[in-house]
C-alpha cells in the first residue's frame, strides 16, 4: 500500500476547476466534496481547500536567470472580401442564438462551436477552407511584413497555428522572402523531430512551424528569439507552454511573443477571455477572486448578442 501520493502538474488548471478535483481525488480522496458538491464552490472557496497541500513555484521564482519575455499584440485588419464573408458567418450566428436561453445554447454547443471556429478560420484566410478564395487576408499581410523584419533584423521564429492549412500559408510566404523552414505537425514522426529540434538549435534554417497542439509540450527550442502566434487559443497554458518551448533553461536572449489579433473581431473577445482564465488559475492556486469555463453567457459575449430578457 501506498503511503504517500504527490501530483506534479505544470498546468493543475487549464480550463476548469473540475481538473483541481480531479487530481486531488486520487492524491487526497476525501480532501474535496463529491464532484456535484465541488461544482458549487467558488474559486475562492476551492483555493481554501487546497491552500495547505498546494506547492507553487513559477518559473520566475525557480529560474531568476532567464532572460525577460516580451509579449506583443500584433493587430491588423479583416480585408473587404474577408470583412464581408466574416460579417454574413456572424450575423447568421447571432440570428441563431438570439434570445435562445442557456440550455438552448447548451444544446446547440456543438454546431455554435463550430460555427465559431470557420469565424476564426476567416480570420486567419477564408483560403482554410475555399480553395478558389482569390481575396486578401488582412492576417497573411500582417505575418508577411512580421517576417519579413524579422529576417532583416536576423531573428529566428518559432511560428504556432491550430490550422494545419495556415501553416502551408505560412510555408509559402518563406519562401516568398527566400526564408528556410521545418515543420512540425501531429503526423511528424518522432524520430523526424528529435533531429529537426536538434538540427534548428545548432543553426539550421530560419523558422519552425509548428501545430500548437502538437509541439506545445516536450520540444527544446532555444535556437528561437521569437515566437508568433498566428491564432489564439481559448486557453492561456496551452499557449504558455508552447511560448516555453523557446523561453526556457539555455535560452540567451530576450524571447518576443507576438499574437496575431484582427480587430473588430471574436479574436479581441477571446484574448479577454483568456484574461479571465488566467485569474481563474491565480486564484484557485494563489486564492485570488475569478470564473471558469466556456459558459453561454461567454459565448453571448463572444459573438456580441444580449442576454434574453427573463
């Protein structure tokens, strides 16, 4: 029998607090009510749980040597063909959800979700998914002038999308400026990535692309000073822990974080949302105030529609 149990999380929260009652519930069976009960705490009121069997170091405090992390928010435009593909999506959006009441919206989850992805997608290139979109992107302008100071001033990027088709885009744009690149995507076999990580790190070639849900955890790649973000992620420690592939032990320089955000756009609301998801993690860990989860009244606020009136 085992007779002490510890839990060693990087990310103990990233997106509700279900995931505290989850680890606690092997590590400390009994410290927590049952999950029902749990689900009516606070965030405060978690945090006064767990205070005393939490352990909590940041990087900051453990590696007081790593050079600063400069996070950017690189803005740009929708162009007038991706304005007007990305105003019809979100106002048949709106349509469909307006007035609809939080269990009607709990029910449409999957197609509302969806729905909000092919909105992301259109901001990023209506080309993700229109092989004959002949139109300007507003985003694919705002990454080819970022790259193109970047190869001007002898930078080497680490570039993150959810979109494997963006990371094409992105590929081509390379090349356009006579840029070298490895790629790196859920298919990239094991073996193929040990050797491009070390082969970047000594110098080879200028950028990594890399799919954020597939290099966001394991990958040493200090070689890069720079890291963009083409698209963002609902959750800010998946994002973190993809940054930290470049901003961690071994690295020398400054790292730069660019997030690509087009104005006017859910991109705005979903930078705020993670605002308030890293406030969940600091107060269920540090015992500060905040909320969790993508609730209908979050995906409301999202797509811009009122409350319905009760």
């Amino acid at each position: 029998e085992v007779k002490h149990c510890f839990a060693l999380s990087g990310t103990p929260i990233e997106n509700k607090l279900l995931e505290i009652w989850s680890i606690f519930s092997i590590v400390m069976p009994g410290l927590l009510p049952n999950k029902r009960e749990f689900l009516k705490l606070s965030s405060t009121q978690v945090a006064r749980y767990i205070k005393p069997f939490i352990l909590r170091r940041r990087k900051e405090d453990v590696l007081p040597e790593l050079p600063d992390l400069l996070e950017m928010t690189y803005t740009n435009e929708l162009a007038d063909k991706q304005k007007a593909m990305y105003l019809a999506q979100l106002r048949q959006m709106q349509k469909s959800i307006a007035g609809a009441s939080d269990a009607s919206i709990s029910r449409q989850k999957i197609e509302i979700l969806s729905g909000i992805t092919r909105l992301r997608q259109i901001c990023n290139s209506p080309s993700l998914f229109m092989e004959d979109y002949d139109g300007e992107s507003g985003k694919v302008e705002s990454l080819r002038m970022l790259l193109a100071q970047l190869k001007e001033n002898g930078h080497r990027a680490l570039i993150f999308s959810q979109f494997r088709g963006m990371l094409d885009i992105a590929e081509k744009e390379l090349k356009a400026l006579e840029m070298t690149s490895y790629k790196l995507t859920g298919s990239t076999p094991s073996a193929d990535r040990q050797e491009m990580t070390k082969a970047f790190n000594k110098g080879a070639k200028d950028v990594f692309l890399i799919s954020l849900k597939a290099g966001g955890v394991g990958l040493n790649l200090t070689g890069a000073d720079t890291v963009i973000l083409i698209d963002l992620w609902w959750n800010p420690a998946v994002e973190m822990q993809a940054i930290s592939r470049a901003h961690r032990i071994g690295q020398k320089s400054t790292v730069e974080v660019y997030r690509l955000i087009t104005r006017g756009t859910i991109e705005e609301k979903i930078l705020e949302l993670q605002e308030s998801k890293k406030n969940l993690v600091t107060t269920v860990l540090d015992g500060n105030e905040s909320r969790s989860s993508l609730s209908a009244e979050e995906i409301r606020e999202i797509l811009g529609v009122d409350e319905p009136v009760t």
